[in-house]
C-alpha cells in the first residue's frame, strides 16, 4: 500500500511475537516497547538528509557526514506510546518531546482529549507520531489533527500493529502522513481490539486493567 512500511527485519519480528504472547510480563512488555522502538527508529529515519562537516580525528582532518536539516521531535500518544518513544530517544536524545493524551471512548470509540503540550516551533521540526497499535485509527487521526492545528506540516506515523480498517483510514484521512509498522494483522473485533493482535498495549505496559 502506498506510504505503507512494513518493517520485516528479524529482530523486530522476533520481538513483536513475545510482546504479542499473553503471558509476557509486565516489565518484560514495557522493555521490549522500548527496544522496538529504537529498531523502528532506524527506519522511520533512513532517509534524514546528511551534509558533510569537517572534523579532525586524533589523527587527521577529514569531511564526515551529520544530519542536517529538520530537528525532529517525537509525539507519543499516551499511555503506551511514551515507552514506546523512549528507545527512540535512546538514539535521539536531542529530539524535543510532544506529549498527546488521548482515550478512546468505549462505547462510541471517538477519541477524547484530556492532555496536549508540544513545543512551538513544529513547522520547523519532522514530527514523528508513536501509537503502538492503529485500530479504528481515531487516536492516531485525532493526534495528528491536532498537531496539524500547532502548525506541523512534516508529520510521520510509527506504530507496532495496524488493523487494515485503521490504514486505510488513516491514509484517507491523512494522505501526506507515511506510516511506518511491523505488522498489519486480520481485522477488528466487535469492541474495535486488532485481532489477533497484542491486548491493550497501555494496560499490557503499566499493568492496568
């Protein structure tokens, strides 16, 4: 599908298959959300553009390639997406943090706000969203309303799992936002949960029920 990755590699699959086992511990969830992560932050960023600097090594001068261009700024979408982006700024510590909290509504399952902070200059910054799972795809939709309002127009997705249901509305909705995933599995339930799926990512990773 097009603006789609599906990030296949090993390590990623392997890892996505224990958080995905119903007997995989709390701490045991929380860690491997990190690690994942920082292995998807390799890619959402593979084509950040780099400009050769000069720099001096202990034993010569010589041009080096740095990223130039956009500073990024990772907006997880609470509760599970803040573990999520701290393998992220494992890697990118000098990226700013914007900080989305969102529920879905049991019932109806339209997304309520209840939190927004984000630095103020997003126009000049990539924005990176992080949800771990695209369902109905209404928090991830509402997040990057949102961030769109702030005045950000270089905006990219990174979740873990998505239901077809949720890309395809996403990318109807949000056509200029690529979205990056480890995997698109079978559907939605009746209560809109990704079957087969990995749980409530937020109650998985903080042990709430």
């Amino acid at each position: 599908m097009e603006g789609v990755t599906i990030v296949s590699h090993p390590l990623v699959q392997h890892k996505l298959t224990l958080l995905r086992k119903k007997d995989t511990s709390t701490k045991s969830f929380r860690e491997l959300l990190k690690e994942i992560g920082m292995l998807l932050c390799y890619e959402v960023t593979r084509d950040l553009p780099l400009a050769d600097v000069d720099i001096e090594t202990p034993l010569a001068q010589m041009k080096s390639p740095e990223i130039s261009g956009k500073k990024l700024v990772f907006a997880p979408v609470l509760r599970a997406g803040v573990t999520f982006a701290e393998g992220m700024l494992d890697l990118v510590p000098t990226a700013r943090v914007a900080h989305i909290g969102l529920y879905r509504e049991p019932e109806t399952f339209v997304a309520v706000e209840y939190f927004f902070k984000a630095p103020s200059d997003l126009h000049e910054r990539l924005v990176i969203v992080i949800s771990p799972v695209l369902a109905t795809a209404n928090l991830s939709v509402a997040a990057v309303d949102r961030l769109k309002e702030r005045g950000a127009n270089d905006v990219r997705l990174v979740s873990l799992i998505a239901a077809p249901e949720g890309v395809e509305r996403m990318r109807g909705i949000h056509p200029d936002v690529p979205i990056w995933l480890a995997a698109i599995d079978e559907g939605l339930d009746e209560n809109a949960f990704i079957l087969p799926g990995l749980g409530d990512a937020g109650d998985r990773a903080y042990g709430t029920r």
